[in-house]
C-alpha cells in the first residue's frame, strides 16, 4: 500500500500559485477542490495567460498588413562642413585675378549651411502579399492551440486532484484501521500474557502477538507519515501553502459509490472530439499552413506609399524663428516585387514542406488510433477496477470472519498463535485491499474521463 501511495504522490506533479488576499477554505468536497484548483494552479493561470498572449499575436499579424504611419525628424549640424574642390574655369577672369587662379587651377568650396532640419511623415500600406494572407490563417491556428492547451491544463489538474484528493482519504483510512488493529492486538496480548502468567499458554503463543503487533506500529508509524506527507501534496496541488490545515468532507467509500458508472462502457468512442486529437490535428493544419507559405512566396507582393515633409537650412540654430524658412515636399509611390528565380530554392522549400505534412498527416491518424486503444484500456481498468473492489469487499468479510473465528480457538485453547497470526496477517492485507480497491476505482475512472474529455 505505501508503495502504491508514494505511485500517485508521483503522478501529482503540477505546481500551483494562490492569491495571499484570497481567502483560503477549510475544508474541500472533492468537487469544491477542482473547482479550486482550476482558478488558483499556476499553470491554469499561465495557460489562460497564454491564450489572451495568443489573441494579441493574432491582432499583431492582422495589423501588420493595415496602414503604418511612422514619423521622422532628422537635424544635423555640421562642426566642419565639407569642402569641394570646383574648376576655376568656372569663375570669372576678374575673380581668377584677385584669388591668383590660373584657368586651370581648383579652388576649395563648400555647400549648404551648418545645420539642417528635416522632418516627413509616411503611411505605408500593405497592398497584396500571400504570406500575410497566410499569416492571418496561422494566428487563428496559433489561438486554437492556445485554446486546446488550456483544456488539456485543465483535465490534468482535475485528475492531477482527484489523484491526491484520494490518497489523502485512503492514508486516513489506513491510519484509522491500523489504529483499530493495533488496540485489539494490545488487547489480546495483555490477555495472552496473563494465561501464560497463569501457566495455561505457551510462550510462543505471547511471542507470536508480539511480532504482529511490532509489525502493526511499524507499519503505523509509516502511514501517518504518508498521511502528512499526502496532505502537502493535496495543498500544492490546490495551489495554498503546504503546510495548511486543510480538512476533506467527502469519505473514500462515498466517493467510492459515486464513481461506480457503468453508463461510461457505453460512452462514445469517437476520439476526434477529444483534446489530444485537437491538438495533433492542430499540427497538420499549421504543416499545411507552412506548404500554403512556401507556395505563396513565388507570387508577387505589392506595396504603396505616401510620405510628406519639410526641410529647414540655418548656419546657426534659429529654427523657431519666425523668419525661417520651411520648404516642403511630398511623393506617393508603389513597389511591385516580382520573384523570378531563385535557383530552385522555393521549390526545395515547397517539396520539404510538403513532406513535413504528410508527415503530420500519418502522425495524426497514428494519434486516432493510439487514443482508440487508450480509451479501450481505460474501459478495461475502469471495469477491473470495479470487479476488484467487489471482490475485495467480499474478501474482507470473508478474512474478519475468519480473524474472528482464530481468536476465539485461540482463547478457547483449540487454535494455535501461528494460526491466529496467519488469520490476523490475511485480514490486514484484505483491509489495505479493500481500500487500494475504492482508491482504484476513483482514479481509473478519472483516468477514463480525461481521456473521454468528460468531466461530469
């Protein structure tokens, strides 16, 4: 039994945050616990997080292709201007003289003023282009992953709770029968040690009792620590501190009850609603997306353009004067990109791509049937379950009525200490039986459930 519990502990791996200006409940009905853990798990929150991150990547890519308008504002002041070597030619014969140029001499000059300013505003707008059109489709994509994910999240933490929810009642359970088991072996020792006082038992007989009772403290010392240990568990899956006094109000034989629902053989077996399938078809529409990209980046794109402007000329800084002057100006234009050839590299692009869906595509029915079979093996554990707790309830009362029986031959002189023991040993493991059959029967039907996508 302590290994099956530290098992399940193994299968409660999610981590979980809660609010400190939230009140934290007391006690939890299993169904208050789930509803718990879906608002305050950690990875709920990221998931949900995750989702509206996914609605904003969405709305980045559509606006992508409506107008952008960007402004600029360019100043620029030259601590040296630069200087140009002109012909003299150009100058004239009286100008030559008073600088000493011959006619074929250079002579430095410079150009424009000191400093300048420039400012223009743009609106670009994106005419046609087939991998925006693309983009668009995979935004929507990106968001149904997101979506998928979210109620994956949620159906693993709903188990991921039932899971620890049960150990929790199944290491109480325990605690109370050892403790029961452990009074009635105190008792029948101390009356076994007066009879042997007495002469009337043989040592052995005293010896016997207290193996079985050493082996009932042991064993009782190690589920309580379970027990703690099993309530930290619950508490860091429900997202409160760990060493919070929690308190359940549903019992192991109650939930037990409940969770015995033929109608389940009977649920429809059509994987393709489920989530896992959602988010493997999820794949095979993005591989499809990705040949749809390759394809449309041997088409043209077409953009246009309008953009307007001024520019200022001062030797020094007197931009806000009145007096200066702005001169103006102002184009619209398009750009047309044509793709002629690329040595073959769209094409190499194209054919991989094209593999890679056929690839998802094969996966995709390999995921069907892969979750065909699954639902089939949850059926079986889930109906095995149900047999087996049947059968161990029925073989604890068989084993307390054959406890029963031992002990009063043993105390009737007629049955031996060994014999006692044999009958005490069957009915301790029919008890943790009987109990790993309840836990059983709730988690595999969990287990069904998640698989089924069905939560009630």
């Amino acid at each position: 039994m302590q290994n099956k519990l530290i098992f399940f502990f193994s299968l409660c791996f999610l981590s979980f945050g809660f609010s400190q200006n939230q009140e934290i409940p007391k006690s939890f009905s299993l169904d208050e616990a789930i509803a718990f853990a879906l608002e305050n798990n950690r990875t709920a929150k990221n998931a949900v997080r995750d989702i509206e991150a996914a609605k904003k990547q969405k709305w980045e890519t559509t606006a992508t292709g409506l107008p952008q308008i960007n402004a600029k504002v360019d100043y620029q002041n030259w601590l040296k201007q630069q200087v140009s070597l002109l012909p003299a030619s150009i100058l004239s014969e009286q100008d030559r003289e008073d600088l000493g140029l011959n006619i074929n001499d250079q002579f430095p000059a410079t150009f424009g003023t000191k400093q300048t300013v420039n400012a223009n505003i743009t609106l670009n707008q994106l005419i046609f282009d087939g991998s925006y059109l693309v983009g668009l489709q995979s935004a929507k994509v990106f968001l149904e992953i997101s979506q998928n994910a979210k109620e994956k999240t949620d159906l693993e933490i709903r188990k991921a709770v039932i899971n620890a929810y049960g150990n929790v009642l199944l290491s109480e359970e325990s605690v109370l029968i050892l403790e029961r088991n452990k009074t009635t072996l105190e008792k029948n020792l101390s009356e076994t040690k007066k009879i042997y006082e007495n002469g009337l038992t043989e040592e052995e007989d005293v010896e016997q009792l207290e193996i079985t009772l050493a082996s009932i403290e042991s064993n009782l010392r190690n589920v309580k620590r379970l027990r703690d240990l099993s309530y930290k568990m619950l508490n860091i899956t429900l997202g409160i501190d760990l060493n919070n006094d929690t308190t359940l109000t549903d019992t192991l034989q109650g939930l037990t009850v409940e969770n015995i629902a033929p109608s389940l053989f009977a649920a429809e077996d059509d994987v393709t609603k489920t989530v896992d399938y959602r988010i493997a078809s999820n794949d095979t529409r993005a591989k499809e997306l990705l040949l749809k990209l390759e394809k449309t980046k041997a088409l043209p794109s077409l953009a246009g353009f309008v953009t307007a402007g001024y520019n200022g000329n001062a030797n020094s800084f007197e931009f806000f004067q009145k007096d200066q002057q702005w001169f103006g100006s102002a184009a619209f234009g398009v750009s047309l990109n044509i793709p002629i050839f690329s040595s073959f590299q769209r094409s190499a692009a194209t054919q991989r791509a094209k593999i890679n869906l056929e690839k998802a595509q094969d996966d995709l029915t390999e995921v069907e049937q892969q979750l065909k079979l699954q639902v089939a093996s949850a059926k079986s554990d889930y109906q095995l379950s149900i047999e087996e707790y049947e059968t161990a309830k029925k073989n604890l009362r068989l084993s307390e009525r054959i406890e029963k029986k031992n002990q009063v031959k043993f105390f009737e002189g007629i049955g031996s200490s060994f014999e006692l023991r044999q009958a005490q040993t069957q009915l301790y493991t029919a008890q943790q039986e009987y109990l790993q059959a309840m836990l059983d029967v709730i988690n595999t039907k969990a287990q069904l459930e998640t698989i089924l996508n069905k939560t009630n």
